[in-house]
C-alpha cells in the first residue's frame, strides 16, 4: 500500500466510484473502528464514526490536500473530530476501558498485518514512554482519550498555548526518534 495508492483511491471517491470507496473501507475498515473506539470506549459509537467518515468520504464533505500530510495522518484527523463529535453528541458519561485483546478482528486480515500492527503499536508505545512526562500526559489525553486542546488546558490549568507547544514538541520529538531508529510508522 502507497501514498499513492491510497490518494488515486480517494480521487475515484470523489468521482463516486463504488468499488473505490469499498477498497478504501477494506484497507482502513480496521484502523479507523479501532482509532475510534480508543477515543469513544464504545462499539456503537464506534461503529457510527466509522460509517460517518465514510459518508463524508463519499460525499466529498472533507478534502484531503496532499501538500499538507500524509492520507492516512488526514484520515486518522476526520476520524478523531468524527469521535470527538460523537462523543459531544451523546453527552456518554460513563465509558468502560477495553483491553487490546479484545479489540475487534477481522477473519480477513493476514497474521503478517496483524503482526506488524502489534510491532507498530509497540514501536510507537516506546517511543512515546521517552517522551518527559508532560508530552507523554498530553499525548494520552488529545490522541488517545480525545480530549481537546481547550479541555486539556482547563484540567491542568495551564495556558492553551502551553499544551499546543508541549504536543508540537511530543510528536517532533516522537517523529525524530523513529527517524533516527529507521522506522516509519505511516506506510
């Protein structure tokens, strides 16, 4: 799977092309249910931010710009507000935590996708466990609990400009560690 790939694939989307959409939900299905669910701790809800986004795939509500990042970083972004959304939607107090094994499979994915998924996963938990613990904090709450950046600096009362700074400053040095190992997370 390319950049190209996938940015071929999301012009024939925009084309309405059917089997472009499907091939899109096939290759992502997974990621993004997964992604969501982190943020929602919720199947349903989880399962609406997965249909949403490809409605707005389909829809042409949301533009991907090439110059401005990789797709799959872009795809992760609209699936996170989706879930954010969501989330403000239903106003859902109480959320229950779930372990990873228990994440949804699919009978279709490969062992070998598995596999490097599981490797990814824990490159990427490593790299961020050497992060100072304020980066790490602020990582935690926006990426993975979905919180906002407004929300973050409410609870720790600090400024806005302080956890905007502390999470440009995570994922630059978060980037530089992988980089400097060799491995990139995005392909």
């Amino acid at each position: 799977m390319t950049v190209n790939d996938d940015a071929k694939l999301y012009e024939r989307i925009l084309r309405k092309d059917k089997d472009a959409l499907e091939a899109m939900y096939d290759r992502y299905e997974k990621l993004l249910y997964s992604f969501a669910f982190r943020i929602t701790h919720d199947h349903t809800l989880a399962e609406e931010v997965l249909q949403d986004v490809f409605m707005k795939l389909w829809h042409g509500n949301r533009v991907y710009d090439s110059s401005k990042g990789k797709f799959t970083s872009w795809l992760l972004t609209v699936t996170r507000n989706q879930a954010i959304d969501l989330i403000r939607k239903h106003k859902k107090a109480d959320t229950v935590e779930i372990l990873e094994k228990d994440a949804v499979s699919t009978p279709e994915q490969s062992v070998e996708h598995e596999v490097e998924w599981m490797e990814k996963g824990e490159i990427l938990r490593e790299a961020v466990s050497n992060l100072k613990k304020d980066q790490q904090q602020m990582i935690e709450l926006f990426y993975f609990k979905g919180f906002t950046q407004q929300k973050i600096s409410d609870v720790y009362q600090i400024p806005l400009g302080t956890v905007k700074g502390r999470i440009r400053l995570a994922l630059k040095h978060l980037r530089s560690m992988l980089e400097k190992e060799g491995r990139v997370m995005d392909e």
